[in-house]
C-alpha cells in the first residue's frame, strides 16, 4: 500500500517490509508531506526491511533552484548515537525527491545493507547518502553490498571519517550536480571501498576526497571529477586507479598506495607510494624534509616540479622515465634517486640547480646531457650522454661510475651541504679523460689525489 506521512515515524526492533518496491513513483511505501522531519528513524535489531520513501513530486530539482520543502528520508540509528542499529538485516531502501538527506547512518553496527539506493535527494550542505559520527559512538563492522546515488542536488555523499572497519562493496554515483567548494563525494574513515563509479553532469565543480587512515579502494573509476586523498597519520591504498587527475593534501603527513592502473596527472606530496602505475605527468608538491614520494616499476611521461614553492623528494626503483626535469624557472624538485634498474631520460638538457641533487645508484642510467649549475651530482651509476660541471664540482664519483659521452670541467671535489657530510675514506673516482690521476680520497677533511 502506499501511506502518507505528514510527521516523524520512529520504529525500534521493528521490522518493516513493503511488497513489490518498484523503480518509479506510485509503488508502495512511505509518501510524507510538509517540511522539517525526518520520514522514519529506526533502532534496535531488525530482522528484515524494505521501504520506500517517494517525495511530494515526481520530477527532479526544479530549474533556477531548488525550492523544494525540507524532508529528510530514513535514518538508522538515533540522532545523538545514543540508540543504534545493530545486528540487523537491511534488505531494500529506496529514497525518492528528498530536499535533504536521503538515507543517513548515525550508528550501525554488525549490520548488512544489501540494496541501498537514493535519488534526487541532498542539498548543497546536506549529503544525500550519510554516514556520519557522534563520538563516541560510530558506524562499524558493517557491510553495504550495493549503494546506488543518483541525480544528487549539491553533495552526494559522505562517509565519516571516523567510520571503523566498515566495507562497500559496490558503489555507483552518477548523474550527481555538484557545488562549487564542496566535497560532492567524501568517503572515509578505516573502511574498504570495492567498485567505486563517480560521475557527475559538472565535473569541473565535482570532487572526490578519500580521508582516513588504514583505508583501502579496490577498483576507483573517477569519470572527470578531481580526486584527492589525506590519510594523515596513517595509509590509504587503492588498487587499479583511473581517476583522471589525483591530487593530495598539501598539510597531510600520511602514506597513499597506489598499486597499478593509470593516472593522467599525479600531484605528489608527502608519502606516496606507487607500485606498477602508469603516470602521463608527476608533477612534484611540497614535502617536508623528513617525507619523499617512491615510484617503485613505473612507467612516467614527465617528472617535473610543480609550479610554485616546491622541496620535493623522489625516489624511483625500476622505473622507465621518460623525460626528467629537476627544475624550471624558480621551481625546482629537492632530490631524485634514480636507483637500480632505473632509466631516466632528460628533458633537453638535465639542469641540476642550486639547492637540488641527483644521485644516480649503481646499475641506473640517466640518458642525455647532464649539465650541474649550483647543485650537486652524486653518480654510482652510467650517463649515457655528456657531463659538464658548471663553476665547483659539487660532485663525486663512485668507482662503478660511467659517462659514455665528452665530460667536461670535472675536479676535486668540492663540499656541497647537499651531499652530506662526507667521512674520511670516501673516494671520488676521476671521470675527466685522463691516465695520470685516477681520483681522490678524503683523509684529514681535504680531499688528496689518488695516481696510478
């Protein structure tokens, strides 16, 4: 049957089941009028459910703004988190033409949603999907094996970022009108994120943002929205990425994993982690000293700094780098290692300024012209190319050391606050062509000529 509600309903250990839901307005379930309450609020263990709540009109938002009547939809849990949902078996919800939330989550715990579906419901500050906390009380140990939000008005969908050990399964948002300055989709907290579909009718103003620590996506497709990351404190990992740009937090101090797929344009700051991942353009962000981004057989178009202050540190183990560049105009990147395994070709010339250095390990190659002005070169490794020293050699030399093309300007080492402060015993190898003098050992703070 189909019933009218005109105030709040609250039901506790109630189960409440309409037959035959259907996809469009006219099918059973909950039709409430008026303004200002939420249609069903419901606590205690329920053994089975499935509503439907349809708004007060058929078609979506109205144009020019939306003035629909303020009704939210069905929340589990109380509002203060002093009653929850536990224990239950949530079959079917669907949420239709709502001028506030949806469905909201207060606190759940040990609960299973298996269809949860909301449409044309939210507002610019309220999500149409929630989950939200009220410490100390939280959503955990519960599974959402279907959320479905579509046509959302402003933001779509939250999920607290204090939500513990929850999991969802499948999450497919489309179709979503997002606010300009607003997180369209945040999802968060210790949860796993399995198939997660965005898209929005104006992805330039839509966002994602994951937030939490020891979170993990498994399959994330972003089709046009930014997505962003802060796991400060702690990991977040995703697996198999396609969002078109990923940005993340300039302030956070946590790890980001990234395992596989492909990414257009990475903004890397702090602790990313990216293990097998295809990247047109990493573009290198602030970090402070104590962090560094690791690339670990990756495949990269373009290593640049990002535009604007930028004290990066990049360490890349078996990569292929297409093109390598350490600075440009005032920008520049702090440190890269290129490390074993990895080949690292230089965008025309690889300039390494004042204030960076470029360390290339044994068994990596750097391919092109190397040109030191102002920074420092610490080289175990092959250049395959030329090598020119641009005023002191803030440089030294390994004995693995190779340069394949002309050196030139190359000499005693000179100290450079970037390498370090370099102990008695090491040595420098001579990459100048010369027979004579083979290179140098520190002993007693100078650096002393080693002959044949």
């Amino acid at each position: 049957m189909r019933v009218r509600i005109s105030g709040p309903l609250k039901s506790h250990s109630v189960g409440i089941v309409f037959d035959s839901l259907a996809s469009a307005t006219g099918a059973p379930g909950f039709y409430p009028i008026g303004e200002g309450y939420t249609v069903l609020t419901v606590t205690g263990a329920v053994i089975d459910f499935a509503v439907g709540i349809y708004g007060p009109t058929d078609g979506p938002a109205r144009e020019g703004g939306d003035r629909r009547a303020r009704i939210d939809g069905i929340q589990f849990g109380a509002a203060d988190s002093s009653v929850e949902l536990s224990l239950s078996h949530i079959r079917h919800v669907r949420v239709y033409n709502l001028a506030g939330f949806g469905v909201r989550y207060a606190a759940c715990w040990d609960t299973t949603f298996v269809n949860t579906s909301v449409e044309v419901c939210g507002t610019a500050d309220q999500p149409a999907f929630d989950v939200v906390a009220a410490l100390p009380q939280t959503c955990n140990e519960s599974v959402w094996v279907r959320v479905h939000v579509e046509l959302s008005v402003g933001r779509a969908m939250r999920v607290s970022s204090l939500t513990l050990s929850c999991v969802f399964l499948k999450i497919h948002s489309e179709r979503a009108t997002a606010v300009k300055g607003r997180f369209t989709w945040e999802l968060g907290g210790a949860c796993e994120y399995g198939s997660v579909r965005l898209h929005a009718v104006n992805p330039a103003e839509a966002t994602a943002h994951f937030i939490g620590d020891q979170g993990s996506c498994r399959n994330l497709r972003s089709e046009g929205p930014a997505v962003s990351v802060d796991a400060t404190g702690g990991t977040y990992r995703f697996d198999n990425p396609g969002a078109l740009v990923m940005r993340s937090s300039l302030n956070q101090n946590g790890q980001i994993v990234v395992t596989g797929g492909s990414i257009g344009r990475l903004e890397a700051a702090s602790n990313w982690l990216l293990i097998g991942t295809r990247i047109d353009t990493l573009q290198a962000d602030f970090m402070p000293e104590q962090f560094h981004t690791v690339a670990q057989h990756c495949t990269i178009g373009l290593i640049e700094p990002k535009p604007g202050q930028t004290t990066a540190a990049l360490d890349l183990y078996g990569c292929d780098v297409g093109a390598l560049r350490l600075h440009a105009g005032q920008d520049r990147i702090r440190r890269v290692t290129l490390h074993d395994g990895t080949r690292a070709r230089a965008a025309g010339a690889l300039v390494i300024p004042p204030g960076s250095v470029l360390e290339i390990a044994v068994g990596a190659v750097a391919v092109g012209e190397i040109r030191l002005a102002g920074g420092a070169l610490r080289l175990r490794g092959t250049i395959k190319g030329d090598l020119h020293i641009d005023g002191p050699c803030h440089a030294i030399a390994g004995g693995d050391a190779q340069v394949t093309g002309q050196v030139s300007s190359w000499s005693v080492p000179v100290a450079a606050s970037l390498l370090g402060e370099l102990p008695n015993g090491t040595r420098s190898k001579n990459l100048a062509p010369t027979a004579i003098l083979t290179g140098w050992i520190k002993a007693g703070g100078a650096w002393i000529d080693q002959r044949n």
